[in-house]
C-alpha cells in the first residue's frame, strides 16, 4: 500500500507550529512528515508526533523526494516559487498565503462552505484570509436560506494575525506600562516597535497590511473579494473596514447583513445553531456572548449577539468570533487535506 507523505513548508513560523500541534491532535493517516524551513531555520529541531524532526531547508529540490500533499504558512513569494515546483513533482499544495486566492484557477476552500471545490484544483488550493474564513462559515448558511444583499464587515483583529512581531509590539506595551506607569497620552512609544506604527497597547489601528488608491487596505479587499468567491456571488454587495486590536489571539467581527428575503430570528438562529463548525453563544440575558479569550485554541467559530438591524427591510446583526491562527489559517488548511484523504 502507498505510503503518503506530507511536507509541511514554514514550519517553524507560528501558523506553521499550530499546523503541527493540529496534526498531532487529529493523527491523520499519513506515513511520513518532512518539515520545511528557510536557510535561517534550517538544522532546528522540532517535537512533533512523540519524536525529534530536524527542520530541512526549502530548496528547488525539496520535491524531488516525492510528496502527496503539502501545506504551505511560508508567506506569498515563497508560495509563488516553490509551490509550482511541489505541483510539477505530482503534490497538492494547500496555500495559505493571498498568492492564489483570487487565481480564477485555483479553489479558495473553507471545509464547512465550499468542500466540492477541493475536486477542482490543478495542484494548488487556497486558504483564505483568517478575517474571511469565520465570517462566511457563519454567513453561508444564511445565504442558502434568505439569500443575502449587502455585508458591512467591522473586525477586531488580534496581534497574532500580524505575526510574532505583533505579538512582540503588544508584549513591549504592557511590559513600557508595567515599569513606567505611562499615561499613553503620546503615540511615541519609548521602545522600538517591530511591527506596526504606532504602539498596539491601550490602542486600535484602523490600518491592516497596505493602504489602497481607493482608500481601504489590502486586509479589507481581501474580504471583500474572497466572500464574493467563496459565495459564488461576483456581484454581491460588500465593504469592510478592518482594526488592529490589543489583543493577543482570536479576531472578532461585527456583521451587518441584509437579506433579499425576510427571516425569523427564532429560525435564523435555529439555522446557525445546526450548521456545522459553529457554537451559538446568544443568551444575553446572562451575558453569554462569544469572547475572544474563549475562542483562542478552538477550531470553531463562535456567533452571537444576534438582533435585527431596524433600519432596513430585512437585516441582522451578528457578532463572529474565531482563533484566527487555527480555524484562520492551521485548521482550515488541515481540514483540506483531511477531506483529501478521506476521499481518497
């Protein structure tokens, strides 16, 4: 029988470990893990699966070996590069960078929204935007029933989505506050920041990857354009505007969204209750409501708060709550290979 072999590429980054720590808890049927790293993480050793794995350096012949599937957290240009060179020696490459999400050639995949789309790949599929992916997982099922007409997205992004340097700004922040009993009434920090523009701490950033000619960054037209993919609906109605928040794990979305068709909020709820990857928390007469700090280490995505928005015909308000480095990246991307296995 083949043995199958999965290479995960970026493997010491921070979604690249919570790939690994969701493998070891799923124990998919796969024979052989080879993990992959640039030149300046080459050589370190990783605990994975009850054994010591030496991280390989990423190379034009790191496929040469022969894989069935690989999943990549290692960034856009090394998505461009290395994953054409992995499909030519016959992998499946799951991506999580924006190299290929809006390639009309590559399947941009959420497991709980879209599964018949992993059939349709030529070597390469797409994870979308961590922001993306807990929004339609809550969103579709509502699409399929009322049919939906415009989406006002406002996130709280957590600093991991930044990387470890964000996380690193936060961390700087609160340890500047704890010595100095800084008032913050200045947005110069006395410590260097390694990732954003001004300090996180105490702080919101209404700024997320680059600003646009338009006016909205790239994080907010990434949202835009991967529910219109993801939904199937080119034309659909959507904005967004996207927040850098002090916290350290899990994004947070307040969705607007109004339907074509009219709902009842005891039957819509009933729908997000049993649709699958969702736990409805709405029971605000004791104050249970998803909560970031609740999400953080769940791969499922958490919805509440749900009421009519009265200043339309036929609209809601939601409030969708994920940990953005597994159900928004790690998860999502091994949920796909899982689907792959199974169909074999």
């Amino acid at each position: 029988m083949k043995k199958i072999r999965l290479a995960i590429v970026g493997a010491t980054g921070l979604v690249g470990r919570t790939v690994l720590k969701v493998l070891e808890e799923k124990r998919l049927p796969i024979d052989e893990y080879v993990l992959f790293a640039s030149k300046n993480s080459a050589g370190k050793k990783l605990k994975f699966m009850d054994r010591d794995y030496i991280v390989q350096e990423l190379n034009d012949l790191s496929f040469d070996s022969g894989f069935d599937y690989a999943i990549f957290s290692a960034g856009g240009s090394t998505a461009k590069k290395y994953a054409p060179i992995a499909v030519s020696k016959g992998c499946i490459v799951v991506d999580n960078s924006s190299a290929f999400r809006m390639d009309n050639n590559v399947p941009l995949v959420v497991p709980e929204v879209n599964p018949e789309e992993i059939k349709n790949n030529h070597g390469i599929i797409s994870n979308p935007n961590c922001s993306t992916i807990q929004a339609v997982v809550a969103l579709k099922p509502l699409d399929d029933k009322y049919r939906i007409k415009r989406i006002i997205y406002s996130t709280y992004q957590a600093v991991s989505g930044a990387g470890r340097n964000g996380v690193l700004d936060l961390e700087s922040g609160i340890r500047d506050y704890m010595q100095n009993d800084s008032n913050f009434s200045s947005a110069k920090p006395t410590y260097k920041l390694q990732k954003f523009n001004y300090p996180i701490f105490s702080n919101c950033l209404p700024h997320i990857d680059v600003f646009l000619e338009n006016g909205y960054t790239k994080e907010e037209e990434k949202m835009v354009n991967e529910t219109r993919k993801i939904l199937k609906r080119p034309d659909l109605k959507v904005t967004a505007t996207a927040v850098r928040v002090p916290v350290f794990n899990a994004h947070s979305e307040a969705i607007n969204v109004e339907f074509e068709n009219d709902f009842d909020l005891a039957e819509l709820k009933n729908i997000l209750s049993n649709a699958t990857g969702i736990i409805l928390q709405d029971d605000i007469e004791n104050c249970i409501y998803p909560l970031a700090i609740n999400a953080s280490g769940h791969d499922e995505v958490f919805v509440g708060r749900i009421r009519r928005d009265y200043s339309v015909d036929y609209g809601v308000n939601l409030w969708v709550v994920a940990d953005n480095i597994r159900k928004g990246a790690a998860s999502n991307a091994v949920q796909i290979v899982e689907r792959m296995l199974k169909k074999g």
